[in-house]
C-alpha cells in the first residue's frame, strides 16, 4: 500500500534500533506507529483497538508525545475517542 507524507512529517517519530543482528534501523517509535494506523481508512476496528489498549498497557508510553503527533498528522480526535475509554 502506497501513502503520502508531508514531506515535514517523513521524520516525525523517527528513531533508531538495532536489528537482531546489531545493524543499526530506522523505524518510527510506537507514538508515530500508532498515529500512522489510525490515518488509514482501511485499518481493522480490531487491530487498532489491540494497539491502542497495549500502548496504554505498556511502560513507555509517552501520551504527551502522542498526543503531540496526533495533532501534527491531524488524527487527534481519533486518538482522543480512544484514550477516552481506554484511561
């Protein structure tokens, strides 16, 4: 599947991690990762409600940073339905 990114938002969230073989990758961290499933149309109800309650769940959430990057990439109103009911 093919998606446009402003060109402003491409390192948005970007960090780095080593591959199980210590090679150094660029990946996007799981605020931007989140973000980004919730712009898709054809997202599963329940893949995104599985993301969003293990993100809550987790210990390196950062809500401020998400809430940060759903203003950005203009998904705030979907993340905020979520955090809603999940906190």
């Amino acid at each position: 599947m093919i998606k446009r990114v402003v060109s402003k938002n491409y390192s948005l969230g970007e960090t780095e991690v080593a591959s199980p073989s210590g090679n150094p990758l660029r990946v996007y961290d799981l605020e931007r990762t989140l973000c980004d499933i919730l712009r898709g149309s054809g997202s599963d109800l329940q893949i995104i409600t599985d993301a969003m309650k293990r993100y809550v769940a987790s210990k390196d959430k950062d809500i401020h940073r998400l809430m940060q990057y759903a203003e950005q990439l203009r998904v705030k109103p979907k993340v905020l339905r979520y955090m809603e009911v999940l906190l």
